[in-house]
C-alpha cells in the first residue's frame, strides 16, 4: 500500500499521506493533514482507538484537523461498519479492503479540491 500511496502522492502543499500504521502521538502536531487512513484492526492501537485520540486532541486545540479527513479502512463492509454509529461518527470515510486505489486517488483528489475551495472562499 505504501508503495501505491507514493504513486497517488499529495495533490497538495501539506505533507503527504502517512503510509504506515499511525498512532495518535505519532501524529506530527505541527503538521496538517489533507486525509488520514486508519486501518480499523490494527493488534496495538486499533483505528478506532486512533480516531478518538486524534478527535480528543483536536478538542483540546492539541491539533488542528478541521480541514483533515480521517478515513476507515476495514475488510468488513460499510454496512457493517456503520452499524456501530458512535464508532463510525469518528470517521469522515470508509473504504473497504483491498482498497481500490483508483476509487482512493478519486477521494483524495476531491478532498484537496474542497479544501482548496474553502481557502479561496476565505
């Protein structure tokens, strides 16, 4: 996947996707990010657990994701993901896996673009 990421790249001037198993503290605070992909069954710190860290900070003004997808990516379906609403809530996406990276690319793509409307609109 990581490999995949690299090809997509960042469409824009923030860092570009994180492309291993992220934990909240391994979030750079001083950084944006356009998209975080959480992997929802991870063994240590599962996505879940991740999202709702990374939510707590940005309450506490610790780290600033309003213009930040957080995005789920799970083997199970989205119908089952959405099953659990305060769980699902915590994420702004879901994708299932394997990932199809045309579909990814498509999402980052439009996320950058809302993003860059929103600046413009400023």
């Amino acid at each position: 996947m990581k490999e995949k990421l690299k090809d997509i790249g960042s469409p824009s001037n923030r860092p570009p996707i994180r492309a291993r198993s992220a934990t909240a503290n391994g979030i750079q605070r001083q950084k944006t990010y356009d998209i975080i992909l959480l992997d929802l069954h991870m063994p240590v710190l599962d996505g879940f657990q991740t999202a709702t860290k990374l939510r707590e900070m940005h309450n506490n003004r610790v780290l600033d994701l309003s213009d930040t997808k957080i995005v789920a990516l799970s083997a199970i379906t989205e119908n089952q993901f959405l099953t659990n609403e305060s769980q699902a809530k915590l994420f702004d996406g879901f994708m299932e896996k394997p990932v199809n990276f045309m579909l990814l690319k498509q999402y980052i793509q439009q996320t950058v673009s809302q993003i860059r409307l929103r600046y413009e609109q400023k």
